[in-house]
C-alpha cells in the first residue's frame, strides 16, 4: 500500500505529538492548525517551544513534499522526525534567551526543559 503525502505527514504529525507527550486532533485546515498551537494554557515559554516545533514540522514536511515531487525521493518517517526534532532544538538554541539545553535532553523531554 502506498502513502499519500497527506497521510505520510498526518502520520509525522502524530509522532511529533507523541514525542512531546500531547494527544491532540489535528485540523485539516492550515489556519486552524496553525492557532491549534497557541497553547496560552502552556505558559509563554511552553508556547514558544510548541510553535518551534510546528513551525519545524511545517517546514520539513514542505521540503520533503518537494523533493519527492521534484526529485523522486521517498517518503522516509524516520529522517523527517529527526529532522523535525534538531531544527526545533538549533532554532530555539539560536533564538530564545536562555535556551542553552543539549539536543539530548531535547530529544527525551521537549516539554520539561522549561
């Protein structure tokens, strides 16, 4: 059975959530995806690392979208989600004051670093 690219990131989405210890319904709109993580509820600094990730998901999923349209590549869950994990880490590492964690303890528990 073949995957739809549709399925395919629906599929990384959940591992995402997973991985951040959150069980969440996804929107199938874009818009209402994006407010699904405006997370108040979580405190600004839980927000901040929230929106890293979708915004980490967003884009690997977009990059690998085009690669497999354009350059034949093959859906791959494993090198997305780790994609996905060290671009959320270096782009909070590189832009959030006082994020100065290490990617291991980013990798086993996103949500407890702050």
């Amino acid at each position: 059975m073949q995957l739809s690219i549709a399925h395919f990131a629906f599929i990384v989405w959940q591992i995402c959530y997973n991985w951040i210890g959150v069980q969440q319904v996804q929107h199938c709109e874009l818009f209402q995806h994006y407010f699904m993580h405006n997370c108040f509820w979580l405190g600004k600094r839980k927000t901040i690392l929230w929106r890293a990730v979708w915004c980490s998901t967003t884009w690997s999923l977009w990059c690998h979208r085009n690669r497999i349209i354009f350059y034949g590549e093959k859906l791959d869950f494993y090198s997305r989600v780790e994609q996905i994990r060290f671009k959320a880490w270096s782009w909070l590492s590189a832009k959030v004051k006082n994020f100065n964690h290490s990617f291991y303890d980013w990798y086993v528990s996103p949500m407890f670093l702050y």
